[in-house]
C-alpha cells in the first residue's frame, strides 16, 4: 500500500481512467465546482446571447445616463444604449480573443521551445536569447509599443499580444522537453531507428502538452485582462464596440455614472475567477496526482 | 526478563481506498525476543512492511489497524501523542529503505542527532549531548565523527546516510529497532559495510532487531528466526536454517526456487507462476493456492490456520507434505 | 587517459581469430560535461567510461557487472548508439558504427536492440501496446501482414494475448511491461540485445520468470546478450564472458568460471564476498570482505589504480602506476599489480582479508 506522488512532468503515468474518475472527484470540491460552472456560464453567453440579449448593444435603447433600475439592469451609457446587454455582447469579444492568443502563443512558442529544447546547441541559443529579450519588456508596454506600431484595433491588438505571450509557452516547453528528452521511452524510440522528427512528434511532445496545457487555462484570465488593459488604453477594440475594456474606459469619463465602468469590470472579475479556479483544478488532475496504488 | 519484547497477535491493517476496502495486513502473529534477529520476508505487497508501521502508527489516516500488540507486555496499539512519541525514536528505533525520508536537508547531521536524544531525554546538558553525537556516530563507524557532525546529509554519500539513519534510531538505547529494506538502495560493498555495523551493534548492545526484507540472501546471512509474509499473513514462521532447508510451506519452497545462486551455476529455476491475489478480492480458501502445485480441494475453501510441523509454524494444509510433493512433481 | 589494453587475449574474443566476433569493442571512452561551480570558466568534463574494451561471440552473453556509477549502463547505451561515444570504436559484425552516416546507422539498429531497467518508463503511456510493438517494423518497412504475424508469434512466445495490444501500458503489471518490452526489442530480429538490469525492479518470483524467459529466447534466435547488471547472483547464472566494472573501467574479465571461482582482482572479491548467498550455513562460514569506505567521484579519479583508494593490498605502486588488463598467468584478464587467483565465495580465508573502516 503505498502513496504515489507522480508529477505530469516525470511520470506521465496518468491514466485515463482515473483521471475521468478525478474531475467527477473535483467537482464536489466547491472552488474548482464553482469556476467550471462560472466558466461554463460565461460560455454558454458568448454562443447564444443574440438569441435572448434584452437590447441591442449599439442602439440607443433609453435615456443617456440613468442610474440601474428595472428595464435596464445595469442602467445606460451616456449614448443611451443598455450596458447589461454590451456587457454581455462584450464577452464575444474578449473571450474568443483571449482563447486565439492562447493558442497562438501555444502553437508557436511551445514549437519554438520544443525544437529548441530537443535539438539544443545554437537553436536553442537563438530561441532562448530572444525569449529573454521578450520577456525582459513589461508586458503591456511591450504590447502598447507593438500595438502602438501597427495602429489600433482588434486585431493588431492581438498580434502584440501572442508576441507577449509566446515566450512564456516557449520555456515551458523547452523544459518539459528536456526533461523528457532521456525518459526511457524516449531512449527506446532511439533504439528501434525512429527519426528526429518522429520521436520529437510520438514520444516527446504528446507527454509534454500537458502540464503547459494547465497553464494555458490558468493564463487565460490574464489575457483577458490584458486585452481590456489594451483596450482601455485605446489600442484594442475601437468604439462602438462593446468591449470591456473600452467600456471602462467611458465610464470613466462619466466618473459619477459608476455603473457604466462597474458593471464591465464585475463581468471581468466573475471571468477570470472562474477560469483560475478552473485551471487550479485542471492542475490537481493532471499536474500531482495522488494515487494510492 | 520473561517475555517476548513485542508481540503481536491478530494485527490486522486495512485501507479504505474508494468504494472498497484492501486487506492490507490480515491477522499477524509474531513474537520478537530480547537480543533476537528477526527477519520478516515477502514479496512486495505481502504487508511486511505495513504490519510494522501500523504497529508504530506511521500509516496514512485511510488505514485502520486492528489486533494487538504488545511491547515489554504492554499495548501499544492505539496508543497517541506523547506516549506514542516517547516509544517511537525512545525505545523503538526504526530505519528505512531511503535515508533521506528520514533526515532533514536544511539541518546538520549533528543538530539531528542532538534533536533525537533532546526530545527523549530533555534533561541532558548540551555537553553531554554533543559528547553523545560523537559517540553515536562513532558506534556506526562514520570516520572524522568530529569533522562529519557539522555536515549536512546531501554532503554523505548513501552509505554515510544510511549510518546517520542508524546512530539516530540508536541515539536512546532503543530496545527494538526495526529496520525496514535497510540496504535494499545501496550497492552491494556498501550494503556489507552496513550489514557489519548491524552485526557489531547486536553485539555491543544486544538490541532485538526486526529486519523487514525481499532479499532471502540477507536474511540467511543476519536472522536467527523468519517469517516469510503471503498475501498480508505469515505463512511460515521457523529459525533461519529450518526456514532455508527444512521449509513446509509450497510459497518458502517456491521462492527459493526462483533464486538464482552466488554459489553454483547452471542450476534450474523454477518460478511459481501466477501471480499474487488482489488483497481486496481474496479467494476464499488459502491465498496461495490458485498458485501453489500441491493444493487439494481443501484449500481452495478453508483458509489454513498456522501450526507447528516439524521445526516451522506454518500456514498450509498440507504440510508436511507438501513440499515433498512439489519435488515429486518437479521430477 | 586510461585503459590501454594488453595485446592479449580480450574477454570473449575467439583466439583461432578466423572468424570476426559479432561485437567488438575498443578503448571506448563516454564523458559528459560537468557543471562547474558558479563563476568557473570552461567545462569540466566526467569520464564515465573511461577506455573499455571487449569482444562478444554471437549467440553468448557477456554481462558487464559492477555498482551504480561503474560505467556499465553508458557503455551499453554506447554500444547500441544511445548515447554516441567520445573515442574509441564499436565495431558490430565487422562494421565502424563511427564511420556510418545517420541514416545508415538507423538502419543498421535493426539488427541490435535493448532493453531496458524500468518497464514502466521504456514505454509510451499514449500508446497502445499494438503501437508500441509495430513501430520499430513501421520505421523499418516490414509491410503490415508481415508485421502483425511477427507480433503475434512473439507475443504468445512471452505468454501474452492478442487482446493485449489494444491495451495502455498502465493495465499491465510490472513482468508483462517487462516482457512487452522484451517483444519490442524482438520484433526486428536483431542479433545482439543490450540488456540494462532488465530483472532488478521486479519480485523476485516475476525475476525468475523474465530469466527463463531471456534464456529460452536466446537459445530459439540465437541472441547475442550484452547483459548490464549488479546482482551477481542473477550474472553468474546468465553469463557465458563475466566483466567486471570499477569507475570506468574494466578490472577483470573472462569466462563465468574464471571470474567467480578464480577471481583475482581485490575488488571482484570484495563484490563477491558481499553478495549473499541464501543458505544461512553458507553464510556463517564465508570470508568476509568489508570495503572501506565509499567509491571515489569519477569527477576526479584516483591516480594510478582506481581501487587503490579501498583496496586493502594496496602498496606505493599503485598510487603512481596504471595497471593494464592483462593475463597475470591464470588464463584470465586482471587489471591489478598484485593479483591472486582464489575461490572467494565458498573457501575460508587462510588469513584475514578485508580492510579496517
């Protein structure tokens, strides 16, 4: 009777299983039930809400400025137009956003850093000295700065951001794939003649994903701010969009109309909540798994 | 003294894993004289290991420990807090399989020492405290003592490790030190240096000693009595050379069959085959059995109780035929 | 700079010389860089096999025995191109490895192969036993029919089920990993297998079991064995050639007889008096040899004979001398300035042996 521990990074022995055994497990813990169901909720509103959305988010639908009351729950903006509604529309531009930047980063730095790390030598010099460099810029200024150069809007906010982004998946990968460069696994692969590519496709990246997976669940809150950040600075969304972060940046013009800015700024914190706590429980199923045996 | 120093009769240990329970430990009787070597052998999964450190309360909270255990005649088991503590490192010495569970990196080897004769014996002047790590570390042969209290355990080697884990289970005078797989992670020349500084120990200080082990070799070379461990029981219990050529269990026979020999070359191995049963869905007979080639109809439904056959105490219905039948078989 | 051989007879090597042996091996030499401390300039650098030189006949087995930190398991994985040495050659069936392009020396792994010590972890967890076992004939071009007739056949050779190849290593226990390994080492018909402690995790019953099983396998196919191992009890009982390693390098070597019933080198005896032997009367009446002390770093090697640090024949000599691997007249190679051949395992001593802690 013995208690394993087994980290995703050396024992990749997690079965499946099990594992679907563990997320049944999590759910009865309240945090982790509490972030999947936040998350969930929050999904479900980027797939449907023009179906049942009260307003229109571009039209003026009320007096400018009031205060929330019944037929508009968080009150209007100063063009007249239901804030709960672009709140809601908000999360269909924000989230898709965040989830694209995530994959992007993931694809292209954890390429980088995967070649980098099993191939070592000067591709791994050259990968690493330019991950340093990125990631020697504060984020948003380095996000402002790309974004700042190529104009404003949605879009080129999301190209600053992978190129904020990637290097983080780029040294997590390296690593991984490192250490799972002499797994004996890895090794037998050698043995039989399989190829670079071949063992780096089958046996390397396939074991490494996971634990980088848990935090690109864990990173997607921050994207989602970061796009706000961006946003609110007048590089992401332009208006009339119903974005987050440009939102706020209204209401703080209409500094006395807190619910203008309070309400895009709830709906951010409801986000990012969920999702870390999602990713926390993400982490306690695939990172340490506690096995008895 | 008359007695045995520990006791155990009917020690049970299960673990409620999920919906099920696992047998871990299933009635071991076992007694550990004064001044004796003891050698509990099994495979892993036999619960060699479990029945000590459920004896010791060292399980995780999932495990439940019944049964008794008797130590100098009195229960230890149930025993909490400060009791618990005072028998534990006081007059129970205990060594693992890994030493570095058992040290603490960040501290050195002497303050660990001070700290394990300090919580037994608080009375001491620091003096005399230091002058016992010394001497400790002396007693299991560690050269430069002096030099070596100032340094930290990843500093040794496992060897050197494994003997700090040994001055440490020894730092009270303990009665009974129980020693679970002590050399099963060093080489082989090191596991003879440990071995020596054992053997020299009993010697010096006449302390009753459990060795809990996979390894029939080590056994045959320090236990005065075995107990070979099936399936969470004791199945065959007898002093060492009776164990080694006078065994009546098919399981003592069966593995000694499986050994390859230091001594002689070309010899047959004869694997038992099978495999052993889960310990949460136990047939319901004799453990053994779906792999033994002597079992009758018998033991596929009554489970055999332990009885004395010849010089064993052994766990099978059909000793002390049993092996014979198996070379019979074998011919 | 170590391990020059005699011009002598190698362990193993066929002394009519007509026919070129499977395996040759010659002053092969592995070291990794070490880390230096903070601040240091420059790599230092480890020689973890430090000069080995060997012959294997096809269709035997030389097991290379000795503790962690020997050198076995990196000469093996030199020898089958795991790891690529940093001298010293590998010849295989007369062939450099050294002088072979990438591609042709993928090619020519079909023809050795290893297993290895944790068949927990020499498997792909994402991948189902059938993959794992048809990857090495997909890589080689085996074509499908071919291949699933291979497998199948191997398969109830190590007595597991066709249903088995749809399963994940995970639903194995650890002697079926271990002989789904052994299949995959088997599937390209190789010559030689290099074997790294391949019994060691497992009880000692499923031990027995995977031994039978090599030696049955060995005698159908006419296997090779280069078998790493530090039970010396299992190495007796497998081994035609027996090598003995000590930092690096080999101290003594020969026939199975010749290193445990005539061993000569101080440090084969000490190994050999230190492995038990499960018969307590045997045990009561053996010689004893306890070592002093640990083995030194490989980082930095002792000068002259590398034993000399525990060895308790030890004399100014060996401190300012190497001694060569060499017949000392016993009809065996020892690479010591003092041998004596004697049966260490079952003769009492006529005079104590064995070094003071």
């Amino acid at each position: 009777m013995t208690v394993s521990v087994t980290t995703s990074g050396s024992g990749m022995s997690a079965q499946r299983v099990s594992r679907i055994k563990a997320v049944g497990g999590l759910l009865r813990h309240p945090a982790i039930a509490f972030g999947v169901m936040i998350s969930a909720a929050w999904l479900v509103v980027v797939l449907t809400v023009h179906w049942w959305a009260p307003y229109d988010p571009y039209e003026s639908v009320g007096e400018r400025l009031r205060s929330p009351n019944g037929d508009h729950w968080f009150g209007t903006d100063a063009l007249g137009r239901d804030v709960f509604t672009r709140v809601l529309y908000g999360a269909r531009q924000s989230l898709p956003i965040s989830v694209a930047v995530i994959a992007c980063a993931l694809l292209i730095g954890g390429l980088l850093g995967a070649v980098a790390g099993y191939f070592g030598k000067r591709v791994d010099t050259v990968v690493m000295r330019l991950v340093d460099v990125t990631m020697a810029f504060p984020p948003i200024l380095l996000a402002m700065a790309v974004a700042a150069a190529l104009g404003p809007g949605l879009r080129n906010g999301f190209i600053a951001m992978v190129v904020v982004w990637w290097p983080i998946y780029a040294r997590l990968l390296r690593a991984q794939v490192m250490a799972m460069k002499h797994k004996e696994h890895v090794e037998a692969a050698v043995s039989i003649g399989a190829t670079r590519s071949r063992i780096l496709r089958r046996h390397v990246l396939p074991l490494s994903f996971t634990g980088v997976m848990v935090n690109a669940t864990v990173d997607l809150g921050q994207v989602v701010l970061l796009t706000a950040s961006l946003s609110f600075l007048g590089l992401g969304a332009l208006p009339p969009a119903p974005e987050w972060g440009a939102m706020i940046t209204e209401g703080a013009k209409n500094f006395y109309q807190w619910w203008i800015a309070l309400a895009p700024g709830l709906a951010m914190v409801t986000v990012v909540l969920g999702i870390n706590f999602l990713g926390d429980g993400l982490r306690d199923v695939l990172d340490v798994k506690v096995a008895s045996k | 003294m008359t007695g045995p120093l520990l006791s155990l009769s009917g020690l049970t240990v299960d673990f409620s894993v999920g919906d099920g329970v696992v047998h871990a430990v299933r009635g071991v009787d076992l007694d550990v004289n004064h001044g004796e070597v003891v050698g509990l052998v099994g495979e892993s999964g036999s619960g060699k290991s479990v029945t000590m450190l459920g004896l010791l309360g060292l399980l995780a909270p999932n495990a439940r420990v019944g049964g008794s255990a008797l130590f100098d005649g009195t229960e230890i088991l149930g025993l909490t807090g400060k009791p618990l503590r005072a028998l534990r490192g006081g007059r129970i010495g205990m060594i693992f399989q890994d030493p570095m569970t058992s040290l603490n990196p960040v501290l050195t080897i002497g303050r660990q020492l001070a700290e394990a004769i300090e919580a037994h014996q608080p009375t001491l002047t620091g003096k005399r405290v230091r002058a016992r790590v010394q001497e400790l570390l002396e007693m299991v042969s560690i050269p430069n003592a002096a030099e070596r209290i100032a340094a930290y355990p990843h500093e040794l080697s496992g060897g050197m490790r494994q003997r700090v884990v040994i001055a440490m289970a020894l730092a009270n005078e303990p009665e009974l030190l129980i020693a679970d797989e002590p050399t099963t992670a060093l080489d082989v020349t090191i596991q003879a240096q440990i071995l020596d500084v054992l053997a020299d120990l009993r010697q010096r200080t006449n302390t009753a000693m459990v060795i809990i082990t996979h390894d029939l070799g080590l056994v045959a070379g320090v236990a005065d009595r075995v107990n070979v461990m099936y399936a969470g029981r004791v199945v065959e219990r007898a002093e060492v050379d009776e164990i080694f050529h006078k065994h009546q269990h098919p399981y003592t026979a069966g593995l000694l069959r499986c050994l390859p020999r230091l001594d002689r070359r070309g010899i047959d191995l004869d694997p038992i085959g099978g495999a052993p049963p889960r310990l949460d869905r136990l047939p319901e007979g004799c453990a053994f059995a779906p792999r033994c080639r002597a079992a009758i109809d018998e033991c596929l439904v009554r489970d055999p109780m332990l009885r004395m056959v010849g010089a064993s105490v052994v766990a099978c219905h059909r000793a002390p035929d049993a092996v014979a039948s198996l070379t019979g078989a074998g011919a | 700079m170590t391990g020059s051989t005699s011009e002598g007879v190698l362990p193993g090597e066929v002394q009519t010389g007509s026919e070129t042996p499977l395996l040759r091996v010659r002053d092969l030499v592995k070291s990794f860089p070490v880390r230096g401390g903070v601040g240091r300039r420059g790599k230092s650098f480890v020689q973890a096999v430090a000069g080995v030189s060997f012959d294997l006949s096809r269709g035997e087995t030389l097991s290379l025995v000795g503790e962690s930190g020997c050198g076995k398991s990196t000469t093996a994985r030199c020898v089958v191109r795991i790891l690529d040495p940093t001298s010293g050659s590998v010849e295989f069936d007369g062939i450099d490895l050294n002088g072979l392009s990438a591609d042709d020396l993928r090619r020519s792994r079909r023809r050795f192969q290893m297993v290895f010590q944790d068949p927990q972890a020499s498997l792909n967890p994402r991948m189902t036993i059938g993959q794992t076992l048809s990857e090495p004939l997909h890589i080689h071009g085996v074509d499908p029919a071919e291949s699933r007739d291979r497998i199948r056949e191997l398969m109830s050779l190590v007595q597991l089920r066709d249903g088995d190849l749809d399963r994940y290593p995970h639903q194995f226990s650890g002697g079926q990993r271990q002989r789904i390994g052994i299949v995959r080492a088997l599937v390209l018909r190789p010559e030689l297998i290099a074997l790294d402690e391949p019994v060691s995790a497992l009880d000692v019953s499923i031990q027995a079991e995977i031994i039978r099983l090599l030696e049955r396998l060995r005698d159908q196919f006419g296997l090779a064995y280069l078998f790493i191992a530090h039970d010396l009890s299992v190495v007796r009982h497998l081994s035609d050639q027996v090598a003995v390693m000590y930092l690096g390098t080999i101290v003594e070597s020969g026939s199975n007889s010749d290193v445990y019933d005539n061993s000569a080198h101080p440090y084969t005896q000490a190994l050999l008096a230190a492995a038990p032997i499960p018969d307590p009367r045997i045990e009561r009446t053996r010689p004893r040899i306890v070592l002093a002390g640990d083995p030194p770093s490989p980082i930095n090697p002792p000068t002259g004979c590398r034993f000399r640090t525990r060895c308790w024949k030890a004399q100014p000599r060996c401190a300012e001398e190497e001694p060569v691997l060499a017949d000392p007249g016993i009809g065996h190679l020892v690479a010591c300035h003092y041998p004596e051949a004697s049966n260490v395992i079952t003769s009492r001593p006529d005079r104590p042996i064995g070094g003071a802690l």
